[in-house]
C-alpha cells in the first residue's frame, strides 16, 4: 500500500514517524520547505510524552508522483482548495483520503472526491509544531485515541485496513456515526473554545462572565438546531448528551441548560 501525509505539521509529523518506525513506507507531504529539508535531513524528531528520531521521507506538493492507495490528509481547512489541487491527480478511484482535519472537513473532502473514498478519523490526541523537523506529543500516552468510520456510517473492508495502520500509533475506534462525532466536537469548539479563544481567557472564565456565557449557551443552541437539520444525531461526550441537557425552548429549560454548561465545563475550566 502506498500511503502519504498530506500536511505534515505538529500532528502529521508524528503520525508519520510512528508509522514509518512500524516498517510501513509513507511520504511526509509539506509545504514548509525548512521543515521537509529538516526531515529528509535529521529525520522526524518527537518530544513530549514520546521521544524519539525517525528517519523519514518528506517532500513538497509539487515533487509528488504516482498514485496514492491511501492519503492522511491533514492540512488546515483554509488550504482545502489548494491541497485538493495538488492531489487530485495523484489518487485513483480505488484510493482513500482520510481526513484528521478538525470541524466537519468530510463534507469537503467528500464533495471533491467522492463520498465512497472519504473516511474520517478525529484526532484525540494533542501535539504542538517546535520547529522544522520537531514536534512536541502534548498528550500521555495511555489518553491517545482515534476514532475513525464513514460519512454514510457502513464499516467497510478498507475501514479495517486504515485502522490497522493507525493502530501502530495509539488505539483506535470505529464508529458508525462518525459525523454525531464530528458535531459533538463542534459543539465545544464553538462554544467554550470558541469563546475562549475569542475573550482571551478559560472556559471557566468564559462562564463566569454573564454577557459571554448568554452568547456561549445561544451558540450552542443554534449548533444543536444546525445538527439536527443536517440529519445529524450528535453522540454523548465526556458523559453529556448536548441536545439532551443543552438545548433549551423556553426560559425554565434555559435555565437548567445554563447549568448544565457549569457542570460539563468544571473539569475543563482552566483550559
């Protein structure tokens, strides 16, 4: 199987060193030419909570050639249009792209390639970009997970054949309700994340302040709303079903929704 990383940044560049440290073949694809020059070079450095040196094969987009079984694809969203470009004509109509993008990136890549070649595996696990050729595993070892399956659901022949490639790294899950994931992860991204990000402070400040706490909850409301228009029936996280405890209608159910928020967010709130 030919396989590549298209986006080697914090996360792509340790994937591909465990990958390559298990005995498979894969390319590193990067537009930071200071970086693919240091992993060609001094080979794919990890720190962290893993630490080691993985000789590795990384190179630009334009140097890409021949047909790709299997494309983990990584890029940020915003450069979607661009990547998309440049691998279009290195993939047939049996390869697969795998995205472990953040937010809902499956209904991109399954419009520009097809819905039958998409699969999607959330990342749950944290890694920070140190430099060119090093990247920083931010999470224990034992807390990494993915979660990987189909836009439509079915769990195919080549599900299996992926999750046994990303098993060299951490265990992985196969759901048949990988986009009730997807949103589930949304919904705290754009609420508490969002939020936080925005303000400058925790997710525990953000609850703490009344007039960002009433945007955060009304957020939340319309991504439920969003969810459900979409077909989407979003699954539990950390314990807490969000349309359940979450969505509210009137100011009683507002309330307990409020609260709700309080207690999802008590574990995460110096985040």
């Amino acid at each position: 199987m030919r396989i590549a990383i298209m986006g080697a940044g914090s996360l792509g560049t340790i994937l591909g060193a465990y990958i390559t440290r298990s005995g498979r073949e894969i390319d590193l694809i990067d537009v930071n030419v200071e970086h693919v020059d240091a992993l060609n070079n001094n080979g794919a450095k990890v720190i962290g909570h893993m630490e080691m040196v993985v000789p590795v094969k990384a190179l630009t987009p334009d140097k890409i050639e021949g047909i790709y079984d299997l494309v983990f694809y990584m890029t940020k969203q915003t450069y979607n249009k661009t990547a998309f470009a440049q691998l279009k004509d290195h993939i047939n109509e049996d390869s697969i792209v795998c995205t472990l993008q953040n937010g809902i990136p499956e209904v991109d890549v399954a419009a520009e390639f097809g819905e039958k070649r998409t699969m999607g595996a959330p990342v749950g696990w944290g890694a920070t970009w140190i430099g060119p050729g090093v990247s920083k595993l931010t999470t224990e070892i034992p807390d990494m997970f993915f979660t990987l399956g189909t836009v439509s659901g079915e769990i195919t022949e080549k599900v299996f054949e992926v999750k046994k490639i990303l098993e060299v790294m951490c265990p992985v899950e196969i759901s048949t309700n990988l986009m009730g994931l997807r949103w589930a992860k949304l919904f705290i991204n754009a609420t508490l994340s969002g939020m936080s990000a925005v303000l400058g402070c925790t997710f525990g400040e953000v609850l703490n302040n009344e007039e960002s706490y009433e945007i955060a909850i009304r957020i939340g409301k319309e991504l439920i709303e969003a969810a459900r228009a979409a077909g989407v029936k979003m699954e539990p996280s950390h314990g807490f079903d969000f349309e359940e405890k979450m969505y509210y209608t009137d100011e009683e159910s507002k309330n307990k929704a409020k609260a709700a928020y309080r207690v999802f967010a008590a574990p995460h709130k110096d985040l």
